[in-house]
C-alpha cells in the first residue's frame, strides 16, 4: 500500500506538473503579446526556449516515473522486449537524424557564411577549404554509415558475431595510402597557402603599396598610416606618454610625416597591395579580417606584419550582396579582456584617388617646434 501510495503521489505531482506548464505557457503567451509592441525583447525566442526545456524535463520525469515504477512494484513493462534490437533501432534513428540534421544545417546556414574572398590570396583559402569540405564530408557520412550498417547488422540475437581477423595486410595498405595521399596533399598545400598573408606575397613593379600600423590595446585600435615618404618611422615603448600614444620616436625623419586619423575605421586603395603592422601595448590581442581571410597574432612586445591585396572597393562588394548596409570589419579574434566586444573597427576599400583625398585631410602626428619658441629658447639660453 505504501509503494501505490507513493505512485499516487506521483502520478498526481505529474498531473499538476503539466497544469503549472500549461498556465505557465498561458500567461507568457499573454505577456508576450503584451509586449511585443513596446519592447524588443525577443518573446519567440524565449518562448521556444522554455518549451525546450520543458520537454527535456518531461522526458527525464517520464523516465524516473518508469524507473520508480519497476522499482517499488517489481513489474518492468518492457520485460518482454528484445533490448539489443531496441538499442540497434535507437541507433538507427540517432545516427541517421544526426547526419540529417548535419546536412540540413548546412544548408540552412550557407546564407550565414562568409561571402566570397575579398582578396586575392583569399582565394586560393576558399579552394582549399572547399577541397577539405568535397573530401570530409563524403567520408563523415561513409563512414558513419557503415558503422550503422555495422550496427544493424551484428547486433546480438540477429546473426552471429563478426569474424575475428588477426590481420589483414592488403586492407591495412589500402587504408594507409587512402589516409595519407590526401592528408600529404592537403598538408602540402595548406603550407603554401596559410603563408601566403605573412610572407607569401610580392608586390608587382606597376603595383602600388601601402604601409600602415595597426597597434592593440584594451579596449580600442589605432591605426598608423606612412606619410609621403610611404615608410612608417621608428617607435620605442619608452617614448609612450601624453600625446604621442604609440611612443613614435620623432628624431627619425620617417615618422615625422606619419598620420594617425582620429576616426576609428581604416581606408584601404583597391588593387594596392596592403602591408599591415601589428603590435600591442599591453596584452595578447590579433588582427582579424575575415572578408580579406587575413588573421595574425598582436604579441607584446613584437612586431608582426600581415599582407594582402583588396579585389573589391566597399561599394563593389555591396553591389555583390545586393546589402546596401555591408561593411568590411576588422576585429580581435583573441578573448583580451572584459571589454573585448569594443575591439572593431570599419574598414573602408575605395579607390585610389579615394583614399588619397581621404588621407590627404589629416596632418602628420609631428609637429615641429615654431620659430617663435625657437627664438625664445635662444633667448632663455
């Protein structure tokens, strides 16, 4: 009697469970039309989140209720099922929804991806990446396939078990140059292309070239550009104080015309071939680019360089994507700090006679000492 009085108990928990659910489904239903005109909460997504999480629990309940059940009445309702087949249809259904549900993400995110490279060594990074996806992908569901295959097929009570085979040389073999051809030819090329940002890339004689210093620092990029004389001047950490914030050592001639725009965005001349410098005056940070497949580390301390060639101006790339609001973004891909979300900056690709103008309005960082103070140094003298 006091196992059944505790089923009853149960039973009725459960039954006030699902009233509480539904009330509760009720009432933020309610609150969510309420809502929805003054706030911008995202009721949808809320409400399919809780109902997630009331399924899950239901199914955990309904499970303890049939473990409590075989436990307190010593009747097991499924006594009398063959658990091995069970198991093998389990993992029938599994395996198979989890590779459909993989093919079905695929393509419901492709929208989500990344647009086609916006430089030319990014390029050659898609045709690789697509060469790793045509040939995982394939093999991900072959080989899963056959391992449910596998499964249905020896499972315990339908046939006797597979054959133990101590070796086998020509399939070990098989395998080995099936494994290997393709992981060298990827290895091999991945070497060539992943280079190519760092080092990889020479100028043309006709092609243009642009210098620029990206420095990290929480929470904010600055952004340095070469002055006429196209080279970028010495610095020292040292040098690092009121307004000279990236330390420039202004008794070098070559940092003298450097410019540092007080807007935080970077232009960048299409077609030039754009060498970036990254440093950092703190901690571990990296430049990322993800429309120009261009990523590099900010170390403390060193001084690193990225390089890429822009194919497509800002206006261009919009006209692809039929996205009037698009923007190219540089980002920090490495977790810096608290305010880490502040570290982007919009990157502008125009034209040539574009980015000229555009640096042409700012004044180089240095500014030389007047006459006037000159004189009245001299005098002090």
């Amino acid at each position: 009697m006091a196992r059944l009085g505790w089923l009853g108990a149960l039973g009725l928990g459960g039954l006030l469970w699902a009233q509480i659910g539904a009330a509760a489904r009720a009432r933020a239903t309610e609150i969510a039309l309420q809502e929805a005109t003054t706030s911008t909460f995202d009721w949808n997504s809320f409400l399919w989140r809780v109902l997630w999480i009331e399924t899950i629990a239901i199914i955990f309940l309904s499970i303890r209720l049939v473990q409590l059940v075989v436990r307190y009445t010593g009747y097991d309702p499924f006594g009398d099922w063959d658990r091995d087949k069970v198991n093998m249809r389990l993992w029938m259904v599994v395996g198979l929804g989890g590779i459909a549900l993989a093919l079905w993400g695929s393509f419901k995110y492709a929208p989500n991806y990344l647009p086609e490279s916006a430089s030319a060594h990014g390029q050659a990074i898609d045709t690789l990446k697509d060469f790793i996806l045509y040939f995982t992908y394939p093999a991900f569901i072959l080989v899963h396939l056959l391992l449910f295959y596998m499964i249905w097929r020896y499972y315990h009570g339908r046939s006797q078990g597979a054959v133990y085979e101590l070796t086998h040389h020509g399939l070990e073999r098989a395998a080995l140059i099936a494994i290997t051809i393709p992981v060298v030819i990827i290895a091999a090329w991945g070497i060539w292309v992943w280079s190519a940002p760092v080092h990889g890339q020479v100028a043309r004689a006709d092609q243009k070239t642009v210098e620029l210093e990206a420095v990290a620092e929480q929470f904010q990029w600055r952004v340095r550009y070469a002055g006429p004389d196209g080279k970028l001047g010495r610095y020292h950490y040292k040098l690092i104080g009121g307004e000279n914030v990236l330390g420039l050592d202004f008794t070098d001639p070559k940092a003298q015309d450097d410019i540092l725009p007080p807007l935080k965005e970077i232009h960048l001349p299409v077609g030039a071939q754009i060498i970036i410098h990254v440093r950092s005056k703190d901690v571990l940070h990296s430049l990322y680019l993800p429309h120009f497949r261009t990523h590099i580390y900010a170390v403390p301390g060193q001084r690193t360089q990225a390089k890429f060639v822009p194919l497509y101006t800002t206006k261009e790339m919009r006209r692809k994507l039929k996205d009037p609001e698009f923007d190219y973004e540089l980002a920090c891909n490495q977790l810096c700090g608290g305010a880490h979300y502040n570290m982007r900056m919009k990157v502008v690709v125009e034209t040539w006679e574009e980015y000229q103008q555009w640096l042409s309005q700012f004044k180089p960082a240095y500014t030389p000492p007047s006459s006037v103070a000159l004189h009245k140094n001299t005098q002090n003298l």
